[in-house]
C-alpha cells in the first residue's frame, strides 16, 4: 500500500485475491492496527471489550468451524472497536496433549523408532521440534480470514507463563483438598494406553450381540438367573447380580448365591434401585472393574473389585482367556457358554459405544488410579452466576444443558498417561507418599530427602484451557495481578460451539471464580452445527467437508465470511453447500459496482478529489436541503437500518445484522435509490442540488461500508479509502460505526416506500403478460387516499423511468379493457396491454400451460388419496407432496384470471 491512497474510482471489475492481499499482509499487521493498550482502559477510561480465541489445537487445520467461530469474534471485535472501545482479541493455541503425541508417534513410526525407543526428554524434543515447523499452521490460515486478533499476545498453552499458572493452580488446589489421587473408573485407551476425557471418547452407533445368560442358583438344582449382556467377557470379573428391589420376581432371590459361569465363583443376589425393571431380564451382572456404575453399586455394597481385561486391551484372568484381544475372547466365551449349557439365546442389539477419538477404537472402562479434581464445591457458584444472569448464554436454552451438567458433575479426571503436556507436579518418596510442589527442589526440601521419582503422568489438556481466560492475559497463579488482568478481566464474549458446553466453558467459570473472584466472561455465544445440504455434520469420512482455503481462492474471503453469517441464525443448524458462497460473491460484486456508479457520479458533478472533499467535509445530511423525494425516503430508512443494526448487535443477532444489510443496500439503496438518483439527476439543472444528491449517496454508502466492515473487512476498507484520500496507517477498522440519528428514525416513512412497491408490483405484472422489454405500456394509478396521491404524483417520473411505462395518476380512474390489475397497500394500478402483447398467442400460451398444470394437479391429487402411498411413505415426503399440490393450485388461479383479463 502506498504511503497515500488516492485512487477516484475503483477498478473496473473486483479482483478479490489483489484486495485481500493487500489489506491482509501490507496494512492491519504491519501497522499494528489491532493492538490493545491497558493504560487506555486504567488511565485514559476508555471502556474495554475483550474477546477469548478458543485456542485451536496445534495439530489442527482450517475447517468451516474455525471459518464460523472466528468471523463470529471478529464481527463482535471489530464492531466494539468501531464503537470507540479499547477491544482487545486475544490469540493462541493448544498443545492438545493426545492429539499431538498420537501425530508425532506415527511420524517415529514410519521411522521404525517408538517414543519408548527415544526416552522421554528426547521424544519431547522431538515434539516440540515438530511444533515449531507445523504448529503455527492453523494460524496462519486463520490469518487469511482477516481476523483482527492482537498477535503481539499470541500464547501458546506450554508456553513458559502458561505452564507456570498451570503448575500454581494444581498446587492451589491441592493444597485446598480439591485435588486427590484415588481410584475410579475411567475412559481407557488400550492403543494411546492413556485416559481419555470424556470429550476425547466419540459415540457411534454399533451392532453387538445381546447375549442372555443363565447364572445357576447355589443349591438349588435346576434354578438360574438369567440376565443380558453385551459383554459376556467381562463375566470373569462378576462380583454380584443385581436386581431392583421392587420387582416381585425375584424378592425371595435377594441373598442368595449363583455361579458365575466359567469362573465356577459364587455370587451374591443384591437389591439396588439403580437396576432399571424393564430392561432385558431385570437382574443385572456386577462388574465393577469394567463399568463406571457398577463400580458405584459395588461401593454401596462393600463388594470386592476384580478385572479381566488390561491396559492393552487383552484378557489377563486365569480361566484360559489370558492374552486374547478382548473381542476375540468376547467370541470364545460365547461357544464356552453354549457348551457349558449356560447360554440361553442370542439378539442383535444396537447402541451407542464410546470410541477414542485419535485411535477409533473402542474405549475400554477402567479401574485406575488416577488424579481427581473435586468438582461439587466448585460447581455450586458456577451454576449461581449463571442462574443469576451474571453470565448469559446466547441462545438460552443452553442453560438448561449447562445446568443437567453441573448439577450431576462427577470428580473430573485429570491425569493422562501421556509425555506431551504439563507433568503432574507431585514427587513420591520411598514410603509413597505425595509431595505437591512447583519443583523437584521444592518437593526434596518438603520432604527432606532428594530420594524422590516425580509422577509420570501429564495433566488433562483441559487442566490448562480451564485456566484460558486468566493465562492469556499474564496471569501466572493465585496471588498474581497486573494492569491486563485489572483492565479486560472479566472478557466480555465467548465464542465457541455447544458441544463443549461442560468440557470448558463451565471448567473455565469454575477456574475463574475459584482463582479470580469473579466470572471470566459475561456473554457466551453458541455457534451452530455446520451440514450439508442434506443435513449430515460434516466429516472427512463422509467427504462432505469442503477445505475452506480453496473456497476463499474460488469466491474469496469475504464472501465466504458473508454467507456463513446469512445463513446461519442463533440457535439454528447451518446447511452449507460451497455453492452458496456465490450468495456472498455477488454481494461483494454488488458493493463494488454500485461504489463505482456513486463515483462516477462523484467525478461528473466535483472537479477533483480535492474539490469533493472540501464538500464532503462540509456536508451534515439536513432534512430542508434534499430537493428530491428519494432523498428522505433513504434517509428514513438508512437510519432505521442502523437503529436494527445496533439493536441486533446488543440481542446478539449477528444473522439478522447480515440480512439487515443485504435488504437495505440491495433494496433501498441500489434498486431503489440509485436508479432513481439517475433519473433525478438526468432530469434536473440544478446543478447544487445534484452535488447535495452526490454528496449524500456517498454519505450513506460510507455507513454502509462501516456497518458491513466487521463483516466483509476488505472490501470495505478497499471502498473507504476510494472515499476520500486517507493517509498511510489508517483503516476503516479504527473509524467510528455510524449511529442513528433521531431526526430521521422518527420520520414516518411508509408513504413514502409506496412508489418503490408500485413499481415493484408493476414489473411483476409485465413479466407475468410477457409485455416486451422494449414496449412503453400506460400505466394509471388510483391513489388510495390524499398522502399517496401527493406522494405518486411527486414519483411519477421515477416510476416511469424504472418501469418503462407512461404514468397517469386519478383518483377517479376505472379499469381499462384489457389492463392488468393488481393492488398495492390500497392504490389500485392498471397496466394496459393492448397493443403490446398478441392476445391470441398470449391466451393460447395461457391455455397450453393451464392445460399442463391442471394435468399435473390431477396426478398429486390421485397420489395423495392413494391410502397405501400415505400410509408407507415418510410424513416429510407427504408434505412435499401436499405443499406441491398447493402451488400447483395457487398458480393455476393465477393463470385463470389472467386468460380472464385477455378476454376481456
């Protein structure tokens, strides 16, 4: 960009891919456009608004997610920036623990060298050797989406500050009794060998056995239980079978023992209300090692733990399965069942399993010890302040799930059985116990001994995002502070999708209380699933996933970041086809030719760039200067469009901020105001009052161009600095957003939108007669009151340039033979047809294609009383069907009374 841009016109046709460039890389950046300032909020008072990147993970790429998350921050920050306020957007990554190790592991692999191969610090080197050639990939993508993030504060989740808060707070809370190391059922992966999250655990869909199995009763020959199960491997490992105590069937079964099969042990009946009566058989095997609420049933009834599968995914009891894969041993097991007679019958059965995410295996419930954060006295002020409306969620239905969440919370694991990531800060002496400290000098001094072995485990990379909206800002543990945190803590938006509703967005209200004092955000902003077209969520797999770079290089990035907003509104599902984005293309078109027109104009009526700017900067918008109608009628509605455009900001209604837009350039300004403007200014010799109509096109093409600005960032500041000339260093991202104003926003302008609707309807009416292009039709109007005879009259020559008909307005006019008749809010018009159109060729036209449709209605109207399509078919393909009878009918009527006005 040159030290002065300043250009008159634009180029002829919009090359998005020079324009992007331009702004992305020799502009914003390179000037510092984005950076936020402390001071100004302490010491100057300007208001802060400060925005979380949800950090993506080091491993990641570009998806449409990212595409409509991020355009999402960057509208609320570019939009509260332009609101005058200190916005500050802050960036950064995660090292996304599993993710990352799985990655480079497979790397080795191909090396034909393990992790185990190398030792630990080596791997780690070879980790973060990896991360520096491609972790910063995801954010350099992400910069081609214009996204106005202060880069200067980019962190990374193991960067040195934020690894020390993470070590600070594990101490905290731990030395507060919130964190313990205990033995519970976990999410296991026998490939990574780790625990797994639950987010990290996928549920799919699977077809398995259900296998009933007959468990003798201990001195009663000839007696059993059956019950069902899906895991006859895990047999081995019963330790009861349990049956709810309100079922009749088996009362006098309750303390009575059974055989396990195979294992020949014997087993208690118990009583527990958790057995659901109507499921399978009502009696239920215990096996606390291998299922998270059996491991509960098992504690509440002091019953021994046993396990029969191990950290590999293979058998380790001592009945003969011992080292088979455990659903090889699932298959054995069931032929030893049905020799042993104790096999009564088999079903298919589908459900819901939980794979690993990174391994697509299936994930293996597990008896582990591991560490624990205590969540209930956390949870109970996270679920306050949102209750409390101290932190709102958009939309707010997702109160509902957060609160199932929180009130139902669990003990959250933290550890993992991974190298890559922050390493538990606890110690072990000879004797087992723990020392909690923030080094291995720490740990030795508290222990009095240097005989100490650290934990090998990592934390939970969620350990280190909870901690996000305090980390990015510089904080480093409970008793640090400084003017960041005093200035945009507590962030004012979140930005991220539902489905991690509970993994981190109430992790981090629990973290931000807990270490803060306060909430870490005031508004959360769910994002949309993405599908396509036909409503699937988009996956490699299903190859429906479209790569978002190569539709920025086909329609470019504006109008991708356009289109994703139109189409997707709070609360709703996104149906996104590539094709779409020509939505957005022919927007951008659109704003760039009609940016032309008004400077061509510009060019016609001021001599030089210099001469419009010394009008320009004197111009104020006043209400007795406009001497053409148009002029108030888009100044009402310019202003109206930016008292919704403010409004929906602050209801978080980003798709109708869009919509809002698209309608009133499109409509108002381009199809109306502007082929009005050249009829005006062809018509008048005053020639003032043409450099007044210039003049305040321009006006409100600025605020156009300011209100889409945090939406399509690059043609707008491209446009703007085609405006007037503006020296190196500035952006339309620094100028101020456009407000209504009070004089205009109180202006009735209804009356005033009835020549854009007359000429509307008129067009309609000439493309529906087929009235050539070229012929001049007469045209009367019947005003419906005083005002609209005033306001038709004041139009005449508007509605007759843009409708190419010669215009009569009567308060007494009938019906012509032969005139198209239609209404418009009471006016009545009459388009006559004589002399333009062949009555004969247009009633044959009528009557073939009347013929066609009658034809066509008759066959809906036989397929829809066919009982046995209506019963059989699904209700959506009925409805397509009735909604299709219904247009073939109302079109029908249309063409009817339109052979009705050709006879006359």
């Amino acid at each position: 960009m040159s030290e002065e841009i300043t250009p008159f016109n634009l180029d002829k046709t919009y090359n998005h891919q020079e324009v992007e460039d331009r702004w992305r890389s020799a502009h914003w950046e390179a000037l510092g456009s984005f950076h936020a300032e402390s001071g100004r909020v302490l010491s100057e008072g300007r208001t802060p608004y400060s925005v979380l990147m949800p950090p993506p993970n080091v491993t990641g790429s570009l998806t449409l997610g990212h595409v409509l998350n991020h355009t999402l921050q960057d509208i609320f920050i570019r939009y509260s920036r332009m609101r005058g306020k200190e916005a500050l957007w802050l960036p950064g990554t995660d090292h996304a623990g599993i993710a990352t190790q799985t990655v480079v592991e497979k790397k080795l692999k191909k090396e034909g060298v393990t992790r185990h191969d190398l030792g630990r610090k080596a791997f780690l080197d070879q980790v973060w050797e990896w991360r520096e050639e491609y972790g910063g990939l995801i954010l350099r993508q992400l910069r081609r989406l214009g996204i106005s993030c202060d880069w200067r504060r980019n962190l990374f989740t193991m960067d040195d500050r934020a690894s020390e808060a993470v070590v600070n707070a594990f101490i905290a809370l731990y030395r507060d009794g919130l964190i313990y190391r205990g033995t519970r059922i976990i999410n296991w992966c026998p490939v990574s060998q780790t625990a797994l999250s639950d987010e990290e655990v996928i549920m799919k869909p699977r077809r398995d056995k259900l296998v009933y199995v007959r468990y003798p009763l201990v001195g009663r020959p000839g007696h059993h239980i059956t019950i069902a199960t899906v895991r006859p491997e895990t047999i081995l490992a019963d330790v009861a079978i349990a049956v709810n105590p309100d079922d009749p069937r088996y009362h006098d079964l309750v303390g009575q023992l059974v055989a396990v099969p195979v294992a020949g042990r014997h087993i208690p009946v118990i009583a527990d209300d958790y057995v659901d009566i109507e499921f399978g058989t009502g009696a239920l095997k215990i096996t606390p090692a291998h299922d998270p609420n059996d491991y509960e049933v098992a504690r509440r009834h002091n019953l021994p733990v046993l396990s029969v599968v191990g950290r590999d995914g293979k058998m380790t009891d001592t009945y003969g399965y011992g080292g088979m894969d455990r659903f090889d041993a699932r298959e054995k097991i069931l032929l030893d069942l049905e020799e042993l007679g104790n096999l009564e019958r088999v079903e298919e059965y589908e459900h819901n399993v939980g794979y690993s995410e990174r391994a697509d295996v299936v994930v293996e419930p597990y008896l582990s010890e591991q560490w624990f954060v205590r969540m209930k006295p956390l949870a109970e002020k996270a679920l306050q302040v949102v209750n409390d409306n101290e932190i709102r969620f958009h939309p707010p239905h997702w109160v509902n799930t957060y609160r199932h969440w929180m009130e139902n919370i669990q003990d959250w694991c933290i550890s993992r059985q991974l190298w890559w990531g922050h390493r538990i800060p606890a110690w072990y002496d000879s004797d087992g116990r723990i020392w909690v400290a923030s080094s291995y000098e720490e740990a030795c001094h508290l222990a009095g001994t240097d005989k100490l072995v650290q934990d090998e485990d990592v934390l939970d990379t969620w350990f280190s995002s909870w901690l996000w909206p305090l980390t990015t800002l510089g904080w480093t543990g409970p008793q640090s502070d400084n003017d960041d945190l005093r200035a945009f803590y507590p962030t004012d938006t979140l930005v991220t999708g539902p489905d991690i509703i509970f993994f981190w967005v109430a992790r981090m209200i629990m973290a931000g209380l807990y270490f803060r004092g306060g909430v870490p955000f005031r508004d959360v902003y769910f994002t949309s699933i993405i599908r396509d077209m036909k409503g699937r969520k988009l996956s490699k797999s299903l190859g429906n996933s479209p790569d978002p770079l190569k539709v920025i290089d086909t329609y470019g990035t504006d109008a991708l970041r356009f289109t994703i907003i139109y189409i997707a509104p709070l609360g709703q599902d996104v149906l996104f086809g590539e094709e779409k984005c020509e939505l957005g293309r022919n927007f951008a078109t659109k704003l760039w030719n009609a940016s032309r027109l008004v400077f061509m104009q510009r060019e016609k009526y001021f001599d030089s760039p210099e001469d419009f700017e010394a009008a320009y900067g004197a111009f104020l918008p006043d209400r007795n200067d406009f001497t053409f109608a148009e002029e108030h009628l888009l100044m009402a509605r310019y202003h109206a469009m930016i008292e919704r455009y403010h409004t929906a900001f602050d209801q978080f209604r980003v798709n109708d901020i869009v919509r809002n837009l698209y309608d009133f350039f499109w409509g108002d300004y381009c199809d109306w105001y502007l082929e009005a403007l050249k009829t005006s200014l062809s018509g008048s010799s005053d020639t003032e009052a043409a450099r007044r109509a210039v003049l305040l096109s321009v006006h409100v093409l600025e605020g156009i161009v300011k209100s889409l600005h945090p939406v399509m960032p690059f043609i707008t500041d491209e446009i703007w600095h085609c405006i007037l000339k503006r020296p190196h260093g500035r952006t339309v991202a620094l100028s101020p957003m456009p407000e209504a104003s009070a004089e205009w926003t109180g202006v009735d302008a209804a009356i005033h939108v009835l020549p854009r609707a007359v000429i509307s309807e008129v067009r309609s009416l000439r493309s529906l007669f087929a009235v050539p292009a070229s012929g001049t039709a007469p045209l009367t109007l019947k005003p419906a009151d005083e005002a609209a005879f005033r306001v038709l009259s004041e139009n005449t020559h508007i509605i007759a340039a843009a409708t190419r008909c010669s215009v009569t307005v009567s308060v007494v006019a009938v019906r012509p033979p032969h005139a198209a008749a239609s209404v418009v809010e009471g006016n009545e018009l009459f388009v006559q047809l004589e002399g333009l159109i062949s009555f004969e060729k247009e009633r044959a036209r009528l009557q073939k294609e009347i013929a066609t449709i009658s034809s066509y209605v008759v066959s809906l109207e036989k397929k829809l009383s066919n009982q046995g399509f209506v019963a059989n078919a699904p209700e959506d393909v009925i409805e397509k069907e009735r909604s299709k009878l219904s247009e073939a009918r109302r079109n029908l009527e249309k063409l009817s009374c339109n052979l009705d006005v050709l006879a006359g």
